[in-house]
C-alpha cells in the first residue's frame, strides 16, 4: 500500500513537473506572441528576438522560439536605415532559421521565414542584389509550398513578389491577385489552433486584394 | 489506512500547488553593462542561464527583469562584436539583485580588418564598396571593364590602348590577376595605336579590386597597378543567354546540377564590326575588319567538405587588316595584318583544412600568339619583297598555393608560394624564366581603432640571375564610426619588358616605392575619399645610348573620390579628380619630363538612374583630361615632349531597358562612346624623313555606337510549381 502510493505520488510529481514546464512554455510564448503581434520598434523587436532566443535555449526539442527570433531578426533588417548592417541582421535571423530548421526539417514555415530574409537583403544594394536574391526568395518559395502547398503565407509573400518584380523578371500581376485571394480563404477557413503557431499574413493578403480590386492595378 | 490516504491526499494538494506557492517568492535582478567599465552598451542580450528570464539592455546599457528562480545561477551577456561575459549569481534571500557585467574583449572577426585602403572593392559584401559587377556594364560603354575603371581615380584616360594607365605608369605596369593567378594579354592583341577589348566578359567576376598602389605582397611584377578578379562561385539557378547584336551574336549556357552544389557550361560569341564598317566607317582603312571568335568553358563544384574547385577555360581568335598611309614615301601604303590566338586556363581550389587553417591552390596556363605581317602598297598592289613577318609565341604556367590561419586572435597571417615558367619568343629569339615568388603577410588589429598590415614578398627571376626582397606595410586608424585614415609604404619589383630582354638577359628588375596617405569616409550610400600620393621609380630601362637600368623616375598626386547614392532619390552618381604631376627619364628619353601616357589633371564624373515606370536605366559618364605630352622631332632636344595634345574630352551615355520577349528576362542596351563626338587626339606620329610630315592618333571608331539584345532564359520550372498551386 505505501509502495502504491509512494508510486503514486512520485507519478503525478512527474507528470506535474511535466506538464508545469509546457504549461509555462506555452504561457511564455503567448505572453511574448501577444507582444510580438504589436511590436513596431527596433527596441521591442530586440528585446523579443533576445527573450526567443532564451526561451529557445531551454526548450532545446522546440522549434518556434528559434522561429520567431528570425521573424524578429529579420523585421530588424527590414528596419534598418544603416545599409552596412542589414546584412548582420539578416546573417543573425539565417542562423535563427537554420537552428529551428535542425529542430524541424522540411517545415513549410521555416522555409518562408527563408524566403523573406533573402527579400530583406535586396535593400543593401536594390540594383546589384535584386535578381540574385530575388530569385533566392522565390526558391525558398517554391520550397515552402512544395512542404506545404497550403501554407498561406508562403502565398502572400509570393504574391507579394509577383506583384512588385518587373515582368519578364518573374512578375505577373494578375497571379499575385489569384495567390492572394487563395491565401485570404485559406486564412478564413482555417481553424485557429494552437495560438503559438505562425499565423501573420491576414492583413498582408486583404490589404493586395484590396489592391487587386483597385481598377489602377488592373493596367 | 485512512491516515495513509489523507497524508497523501494532502501532500498531492501540495505537490499541485507547489509552483505557486514555494516559487512565487520573484527576485528583481537589474545592473548595468558596460565596456572596460566606461561606456555603458546597449542592446545586450542577458539571461540567466537554463531559464526563459533575462532582459535586453537599454541606451545607457541598463536592464531589469524579475525572476522565480533560486539558487545559484550563471548570467550570461552577449552582445555583438564583443566576447560573451558569464559571471555566477546568487539568487537567494533579497529580493532585488544587482549585478554589473563588464565587458573586457572585443571580438574580432578578420573579415572586418580595414587595412586595405587603396583597394577599390567591387564586391557588394564588403564594405568598401565602390562599384559592383552591375556598375562595371552600366558604366562601361563598350562591356570592358577596363573602361569602366578609368572613370575612377588614379587611372589615365589613354584611348590609344586597352590597358590601364595608372599614377603616371605605362600600361605593362598593371597587372591582371583571376583568382590570384596572373593573366597575361589580358586585352585582344590589336596594332599600335588601336585600344583593344578584354578577353573576359565583366559578367564572370563577382568581385573587381582596383588597387592603385600600395598593394599586398600577395602580388607582384607590377610596378604600379593590381587589378584583382574574382570568378563567380555557384549560381541561384541553371539559365542560357542569347546575345544579339549587329556587331556580335553569343550564346551561353550554365547548368545547376540537381544537388545544387556543381555548375558547368560555357558559350561561344562572334563578333565582327564588318556591317558596322560599311554604315559608319572607321578612322581607318580596314583591309580587314576586325573579328573575334571567342570560346568558354567552366566547372565549379562545392564538396561536401566546403572546398570549391573551380576550373575555366577561355580561348580566342581574332584577325585584323589595315592600310596606314607611309609617311616617308609619299603615295606608299603599309598593310598591317594580324593575328592573334589566345587560351587561358584556370583551376583553383579552396579549402578549410584542420586547427583554422585555410588553403588556396592554383595552377594555370596562358597561350598567345600574335602573328604580323607589315607589307609596303605601292599603287594599289603589295610589294612581297617588302613584307615583314613577326610571330610573337607567349606561354605562361604558374602554380601558386596561399595557407592562412587566425592567430594571436588579431591577426590573420598569409603565406604563399608562386612558381611560373614563362616562355618568349619572336621569331627566333627567345627566352625562357624560371620565376619564384614567397611572401608572408599579417594583417591585424593593433588596437580596436588601428590595423596594421605587414608583408614581405621574395622573388627570384632565372632569366635575370637577380633575385629581390620587396616590403609592404599598411596602417589603418578609424575615426568615429565611417572614417579610415591610412598610411602605407611598399616596394614593388618588375621584370623588364621581353623587348629588352630578346636583346640582353644582362639587366636587373625595374622598381618603385609607393608611400601613399589617405583619408576615406563611408556612410550609408556615400563614399568620400583623398589621397595623396608619392611613388619614386628607380632603375627604369633606357635604350640609349645603352640598353641598361640607367633610367628613373617619380609620381605624385592627389585623388578625391565621391560617390552618392543617397542624396538624390534613386539616382547613383560619383565624382573623381586626379592631379599628377610626373616625369621620368627612360627609353630614348634625352632628359627627364612628363612621359607622353601621363596627363596632369582628369576627371570624371558618372551619374545613373534607373527609370522604374518604364524599366530603363540610363546612365552617362564623362572625363576630362587635361592635354598629354608628345614628341615632336621638328623641335630642338632641349623641347623633347614639351608640345601637349589638345584636352580629352568623352561623353559616354549607356540606356538599358527591361523588357520580356516571349516571357524571357531581356535587357535591350543602347551605348554610344563620346556621344558628342569631340575630336580626340591621343598623340602624332611623325615621318622620321619629312618631320614636318605627321598623323594623329584618334580612336577607331567617333562615336561608336553599340546595340544590343540580351535575353536570358530561365531553365528552371518554378512556373509550373506555382501554376499547379492556382
């Protein structure tokens, strides 16, 4: 009987203590998500890049931490004014990308994150770096749908592209119309689940959508 | 037994509410950080080490965060360009901890190390950044790249020649060098007075280095000049290219391999300016137009082990004929024919090797033959007993092998070999060297604000029995955050040019020492830049009344370079000016003057915008050079070279427009060279019998005018992934 509930006990400390850490995961990931989702300066993008990295640094078996600091990294490249740092930002958000790849290999997700840190060294230099790095992006791209050939974002960023590249350069503007329509109803028709998990890219598809309907675009 | 149950009852609603109750206790940890305890940092990354807590440092380097943790814990501190600091913290009792991290080390990663101030970096990683391949074709009105160099300061605007005349040197004082190995007849062979193009497309190098002058003891045998190329590595996707034009047609090919990590292709080009001829004829009589054919061939391959194997190709023929008049006997033509065969080959290779070290290894193998044939016109027919013939047979192999490795942390130490076997001939003179280099080379951070570069460079030359010991140093100091203020000294050693040493293998090494001060500014999208410089030239050549090492010579100048990128909304412009004041006493110079390939003032200026609502970038250049010195036998000794030739004037307009044919990326290109057509004299030829007799010496072509279609095609099938997804 002692042993019974001497096993017992031990059982639900395990599983508590189990369950106490991704509980406080996820409470932790919410917390700083939920500020993620509002942050517009450098300070604040730097300060939730550093808190991802360490919750990362933990939850050695979890990909996400890794894959918002990139997010945050590469918001950070796209936010510098300083041509010469873009690329250490960006070289910081690739090491973040390719730590969460190592933790979850031919993730849709990580590939689009690839995609828009390519996107975001093509401010160094628009004239030198755009056909290179623009075709990296849309590699990366490609890639990501291929994982996942719903991935909304992938679509909007694709779009996105479709939509500022010069024809015969990869442009195609009534494609970035047709990906961002497909992008906003797969956007509305998914469930929300976990709230961790990426789910920006709504407001980038309505508002090209917007654009598409606008009879300028339609040139 | 009941007891037993509710003991554990009560120890399972304890266990439950154990976090909030034992680890609710929080602890406030704030402090500072700062480097060498003066300037506070900010955006350091601090964590307490194993938990999700830890903060980011503000503007005066202060953080605070509060943790549930208890115990002893490691903080740890990260921020960039310094080495991680990691000091113990006791988290118990109080409940406000104060800690101050201190950071002592800077780390340096050697890719920062700015000693190199007078190399003008075309590649867009590095920071000192001044053109890129893309500038190189939108400057450049004639695809060479040597064209567009000369709009950069310290280069000599000489139309007569395809080389590059830099700091009062001759054209034989730049040398080319493709992945460190040295490229000889770097330009087609064309007859005197008549500049020739490149042999290499712009488009292969992803980095151009112009140095003007105190260049690293990686280099050697050039007394003025290096321009170092750097081959592309792999490319983003497999693609083909068709070039169209009225003066040439080309088509290339390079395929990605599956895994990505191997390219191979190559291409072939014609050109022939015969239908340009008959529409805007030259300044010559072409007795034959000029024709190129021009063939390449590469493989690239990136091992799993990082190393890079790069092996490439280039062969060309090219035929010319003209008719110049004789200026000794009136109503005489000489007809001038010549043919040129070229091959160049290079294999490199690249890797990391054990304890930091790195290695690159090259072997390469250069061909040329330039076969002339000189024969007199007289009343419309060749005179055969008058012909000359000249065959001229170049061939270089050389191997070269560079280790480097981080030591000491600061520096990174360079050491290398070079061994080329070089063959001469003309006809039936010739002569064979035997050429080995060593050189070691350190480039450090003395201190976080001043680098230091120290090279020793050894050669021994068998042709000349001689061998020599060439210095190099440079010292950076950072002003602030973009200034570099730079000192540097080198010697640089030459061979005598083969001319001279068909007639005697009796003479030494030509040299010059180059003591050169700068000052350069870099902001985002701005270059500033001045120098001054020095270079004293000793043991030149002279050819009387001796052919010995009798001559001398000196340089000095100043340089201002300006480029914007910024002030002007989508428009690139940039602005140089040199002054040289040279003389130098050599060949069959009877005194010292200002040698005939030095102009004292030129400038240039180039400014670029791309166009987006109609996908065009327009760009035009413009240099000026002041009058250049030349001989006039009618004058007395006393006024050798006093006579100057009228100012250089060239405007260079280039137009490049965006476009898809059949869906295929396509560039259409509009240049004109000297787009107002300015009369340009480079200098005269005299008759040596009625000096009173002469020809100037003016491009081949005023303007010249080149179109062209550049349609590349996409071998990949992206399109049809993102089709299926619709």
């Amino acid at each position: 009987m002692k042993t019974l509930v001497i096993t017992l006990i031990s059982l639900v400390l395990l599983a508590h203590a189990t369950l106490a850490q991704s509980d406080k995961y996820q409470k932790a990931m919410e917390k700083n998500l939920a500020q993620f989702d509002t942050a517009r300066t450098v300070s604040s993008l730097l300060g939730l890049m550093n808190t991802f990295e360490r919750i990362g640094s933990v939850e050695k078996a979890q990909w996400l931490p890794y894959y918002y600091a990139g997010m945050c990294a590469m918001n950070l490249a796209n936010k510098e004014k300083d041509k010469n740092q873009i690329d250490s930002w960006a070289d910081k958000a690739e090491s973040f990308a390719s730590r969460a790849d190592s933790l979850s290999p031919n993730n849709s997700e990580i590939s689009c994150l690839k995609a828009t840190i390519h996107f975001a060294r093509i401010n160094v230099d628009f004239m030198s770096r755009g056909p290179k790095y623009s075709a990296l992006g849309a590699e990366a791209l490609q890639q990501a749908l291929k994982q996942n050939p719903n991935n909304p974002r992938a679509m909007v960023v694709l779009a996105q592209l479709k939509r500022s590249a010069p024809e015969g350069f990869g442009g195609d503007k009534a494609m970035a119309c047709q990906l961002a329509a497909k992008a906003a109803r797969i956007f509305e028709q998914t469930p929300t689940g976990n709230p961790i998990n990426p789910k920006w890219g709504q407001n980038s598809a309505q508002a090209l959508l917007k654009k598409c309907e606008e009879p300028t675009a339609q040139k | 037994m009941i007891r037993i149950y509710s003991i554990g009852l009560i120890l399972l609603t304890a266990l439950l509410l154990l976090p909030f109750t034992v680890f609710a206790q929080k602890i406030r940890v704030q402090g500072t950080a700062t480097y060498n305890g003066i300037r506070p940092l900010p955006n350091v990354s601090i964590s307490l080490d194993g938990s999700y807590d830890g903060a980011t440092t503000d503007d005066k380097g202060r953080f605070t965060f509060e943790t549930e943790e208890n115990g002893p814990f490691k903080l740890i501190a990260r921020v960039a360009g310094f080495v991680d600091v990691a000091q113990p913290i006791e988290l118990n009792g109080a409940t406000t901890v104060v800690a101050t991290i201190v950071f002592t080390t800077k780390a340096v990663t050697l890719n920062d190390v700015t000693v190199r101030p007078r190399l003008f970096d075309l590649t867009d990683k590095n920071k000192y950044t001044v053109m890129s391949p893309l500038d190189v074709l939108t400057t450049a009105t004639d695809g060479n790249i040597t064209s567009a160099l000369r709009t950069l300061p310290g280069a000599q605007p000489v139309g007569e020649s395809g080389d590059l005349f830099v700091r009062g040197g001759t054209g034989t004082e730049t040398r080319v060098y493709i992945d460190g190995l040295l490229v000889n007849n770097f330009t087609y062979s064309s007859p005197s007075n008549m500049a020739a193009r490149s042999r290499f497309a712009p488009g292969m190098f992803k980095g151009t280095f112009f140095s003007t002058g105190g260049y690293s003891a990686q280099y050697g045998q050039a007394l003025s000049s290096a321009l170092v190329l750097e081959t592309e590595d792999l490319p983003v996707k497999s693609s083909a290219e068709l070039t169209l034009s009225p003066v040439m047609a080309g088509a290339t090919l390079e395929k990605l391999s599956r895994d990505k990590k191997t390219v191979y292709g190559g291409g072939i080009s014609h050109t022939s300016l015969r239908l340009y001829n008959l529409l805007a004829p030259a300044t010559v009589l072409f007795t034959k137009t000029p024709r190129y054919w021009d063939g390449n061939g590469f493989v690239r391959r990136q091992f799993s082990n990082g190393g890079m194997l790069k092996f490439f190709v280039n062969g060309g023929l090219s035929d010319v004929g003209l008719d110049r008049p004789n200026l000794d006997y009136e109503g005489v033509v000489n007809n001038i024919r010549l043919t040129n065969r070229n091959l160049y080959t290079n294999l490199t290779y690249r890797r990391n090797l054990n304890r930091g070290w790195k290695w690159q290894a090259g072997l390469s193998y250069n061909y040329n033959t330039d076969l002339t044939n000189v024969a007199a016109r007289v009343d419309g027919g060749l005179r055969a007993d008058s012909l000359v013939r000249q065959a001229d047979r170049s061939a270089l192999w050389q191997a070269r092998s560079v280790v480097s490795k981080l030591i000491l942390a600061r520096t990174r130490l360079h050491v290398g070999t070079e061994l080329q076997r070089v063959s001469e001939q003309r006809n039936d003179s010739r002569n064979v060297d035997t050429f080995l280099a060593q050189f070691a080379e350190t480039e450090s951070y003395l201190t976080d604000r001043l680098s230091a570069r120290i090279g020793l460079r050894f050669e021994y030359a068998s042709v000349l029995r001689k061998a020599n010991v060439a210095p190099r140093l440079a010292l950076g100091y950072s002003t602030g955050t973009n200034g570099l203020l730079s000192v540097s000294y080198g010697r640089f050693y030459q061979k005598p040019e083969r001319q001279f040493l068909w007639q005697t293998t009796d003479i030494g090494y030509t040299n010059a020492d180059h003591y050169i001060a700068s000052y350069q500014q870099l902001a985002n999208d701005r270059t500033f830049r001045a120098e001054g410089f020095f270079k004293r030239y000793n043991h030149l050549i002279r050819t009387t009344p001796n052919l010995d090492n009798g001559g001398w010579g000196y340089a000095r100048g100043v340089e201002v370079f300006f480029r914007d990128k910024k002030s002007i909304k989508g428009v690139d412009y940039w602005l140089s000016y040199s002054f040289l004041d040279t003389k130098r006493l050599f060949l069959d110079y009877p005194t010292v003057v200002q040698p005939s390939f030095a102009a004292r003032h030129t400038a240039s200026a180039v400014v670029k915008r791309f166009f987006s609502a109609v996908q065009t970038n327009i760009g035009l250049s413009y240099t000026y050079g002041s009058g250049r010195p030349y001989v006039n036998p009618n004058r007395p000794v006393e006024a050798f070279m006093t006579d100057r030739t009228p100012p250089y004037h060239n405007l260079g307009l280039s137009i490049a427009h965006l476009m898809s044919v059949r869906k295929a990326q396509s560039v259409l290109v509009l240049t004109v060279s000297n787009a107002l057509g300015n009369r340009q004299v480079f200098g005269y030829t005299y008759s040596t019998r009625h000096p009173e007799r002469r020809e100037a010496i003016v491009p081949t072509n005023n303007p010249f005018v080149f179109v062209g279609l550049f349609v590349t095609l996409g071998a990949d099938r992206r399109q049809e992934i993102i089709n299926s997804q619709l």
